[in-house]
C-alpha cells in the first residue's frame, strides 16, 4: 500500500499534484533545485488551502492537516517514496537523468510514474532500471481540481503497478483511463485539434480569439482554446504540439503554430507570465 508520495517540480503541475496528495491523506514530499520555487509552492499552497476554507470547501482542521502532511526540500536524497511523481520540464532528457539519480537512491520497487503530456513512456522506461516500474500519470490542469488522470501503460510497465496507481487516483478522488503509450495518449491527441484549428483560423482572419473563445464555452466546453491554452502555459502547449508533429512524422495536421510560436518567443506563456492570448495583469 502506497502512503508516501513523492512528487518532483514545484512548477503548477507539481505544486498541485503535492496539494491533491495531501489533502487526500498521502504524506507528500516536493521537490525542487530552487529554493526560489519552493517558497513560491510553499505560499500558493498554503493560500490555497486558505481559499478552500473561505469557500466552506474543506474546515480549517482539514486544511492544517494537509498542510502537516507536506514537506519540501531541495536535495534529492531526500526523494525516497515508494511513488515518485516526476512534473519537470517537458524534456525526455531531463526526465531519464532524473530518474536515474532517483533509482541509486530508491528501492526497485519504488514506481516511477512521469506526468508528461505527451513524450513517449516506452522511450523513457527503456532507459530506466527496472523498467517495469515506469508509467505515465498524466494529471490536467488544475490538478486539485480536475479529476481525469490518464494512467499509461507502455510495454515493459507491469500490470501490477497500473493497478497501484489506480488505488492512488481513487484515494485522491480522481477518475483514472489506463490507455497504451501512443503519441499524444489520447486527450492531448484528440484534443490538439481544438487548439490547432482555432490558431488557423485566428490567423487566416476568419474569426477574433475572442469570438472563437465565446462560440465554443456556448457550445457547452467549459474553456475556450485560447483560455485553455493560457491556463495550461503556452510553453508547454506548444511542446505537445511539437512532440505529437514530430511523432507523426511531421504530419500536417499537428503542425503547430506560427501564432502560439510568437507568443512563446515573445515570453507571452499565458497566466503564468500575466500575458498570452488574454492580459492578465
């Protein structure tokens, strides 16, 4: 039985896979090489905990309580769990090395479970001792709010360690769809279209983004593209549309975007940075 999480990378995804974690009873351990991130993740965890009590979501005891089960830190040796959840950059790189530093420190049973949005697990796992402990669980954002968790299962991943981390989303409250490794899973993979089709259009002068935005939140989703693209990060958005381009061969239908492209280049990532499709500041 899992009760002790670790979760690596005190960005918004980390922070609120950490937060989730502890409010649904897993001691939580966050982790971070700046010192100036974990202080960021300390306050917006802690005003967070705070919103939910002003809302009557959760009672203060409850809020102290999450907040007892957190710890931060930013030595790796310190990353010993039997769950390690990696929500680093987006780079496959990255994502190996660190968990080839954690499994000189970590049993072989220890899982090993990767919150990328779209890199290939069968790639990552091959490169990892004991690859039979290596999974995708994707969260969305917010993560303390939304409930899908795409659980992927890549070749060498063990069935045994699926139905672990199965037990992990349903005491966190979350709906998990095990799926198979495939460019994109199969959120980011169906739903690249939306953001796609909506910059093509925005750039061909055929509709505003706000216009585009209205006519699909009155369609019944709940974002709009180009919300949904400030709120995830333009950064990151755009890394999944290039991972997915490049996975389908440079297919035309993933190409990503010249618009969302300058938004990046320009440093305009979304509510991250106050500024992407939208002014946030």
């Amino acid at each position: 039985m899992i009760n002790t999480i670790c979760v690596t990378g005190a960005g918004t995804m980390g922070n609120g896979i950490a937060q989730a974690a502890a409010q649904s009873g897993f001691s939580t351990l966050l982790f971070d090489v700046s010192n100036a991130s974990l202080d960021k993740a300390r306050q917006q965890i802690n005003q967070q905990l705070q919103q939910l009590v002003q809302k009557q979501k959760i009672t203060q005891p409850q809020a102290n309580e999450a907040w007892a089960r957190l710890s931060f830190t930013n030595n790796i040796n310190d990353c010993k769990a039997p769950l390690v959840i990696e929500a680093i950059i987006e780079k496959m790189e990255a994502k190996i090395t660190l968990f080839n530093q954690l499994s000189h420190i970590n049993s072989p049973h220890t899982i090993f479970a990767t919150n990328t949005s779209a890199l290939s697990i069968t790639s990552i796992q091959q490169q990892i001792p004991h690859p039979q402990r290596v999974a995708g669980m994707h969260f969305f954002n917010p993560a303390t709010i939304m409930k899908l968790v795409e659980l992927v299962q890549a070749p060498l991943t063990s069935d045994a360690v699926i139905n672990k981390l199965q037990a992990v989303c349903s005491q966190m409250n979350k709906v998990s769809v095990v799926c198979k490794d495939a460019p994109g899973f199969i959120v980011n993979r169906v739903a690249r279209h939306y953001y796609l089709e909506a910059l093509k259009m925005v750039e061909q002068g055929l509709v505003s983004i706000q216009q585009a935005d209205e006519i699909m939140e009155a369609s019944g989703f709940k974002m709009g593209p180009f919300k949904l693209m400030d709120l995830i990060g333009m950064d990151i958005n755009l890394a999944v549309s290039k991972n997915i381009y490049e996975a389908f061969n440079q297919a035309q239908r993933f190409a990503p975007s010249a618009l969302q492209i300058q938004k990046v280049n320009d440093g305009a990532l979304g509510r991250k940075t106050g500024k992407g499709f939208y002014q946030y500041t």
